[in-house]
C-alpha cells in the first residue's frame, strides 16, 4: 500500500468514526450552514452554504495550527477540505 492510500485509508476511518459519533456530516454541515445563516442573517447577502461551513471549519482548523503543533489538526482539516469538496460538487 502506498502513502496515498494510506493517507486515504486513514481518512476514511477518521471520517466513518466521527460519523458514528456525530452524526452524517452532510446532515451537519447544513444545520452548521444554518444556523450560522440565522446568527448572520443581518449580514449576509445569502444564506450560507454547507460546502461554505466545511470550508469555514477547515479556516478554524488552520487558525489552530498557528498554536501549537497538533498532526490531527492538519488531518482534520484534510478531512473537511474533503467534506466541502464533495459537497461543493453535489450543490
């Protein structure tokens, strides 16, 4: 198996983990997109997007990695870069 598969691998089931325990992410994004839409609502042109709120949860996770080193940060915002790419796709 090569590093890429590897790397895939291990994103799938760091994803299929958090799903069994939060919930499908798809279903999160959009309640995420949501409710940031109802908290904005005075400032935004148009509701948010859920492939804007994975994209706005990979900025969280680079703003933390200006802190301290963590190698799951990085992996997590691999993860919902992916998130907002298939999600992107499908809106």
């Amino acid at each position: 198996m090569n590093t890429i598969d590897l790397e895939k691998e291990i994103k799938k089931k760091l994803r299929d983990q958090k799903d069994k325990e939060y919930g499908d992410y798809k279903e999160n994004m959009g309640l995420i997109a949501f409710l940031w839409s109802v908290i904005l609502k005075d400032k935004l042109k148009s509701d948010v997007k859920p492939y804007e709120a994975a994209n706005m949860m990979v900025m969280l996770k680079m703003l933390r990695t200006t802190r301290t080193y963590k190698a799951d940060t990085y992996l997590d915002a691999s993860i919902y870069l992916d998130m907002a790419k298939d999600l992107h796709k499908e809106d």
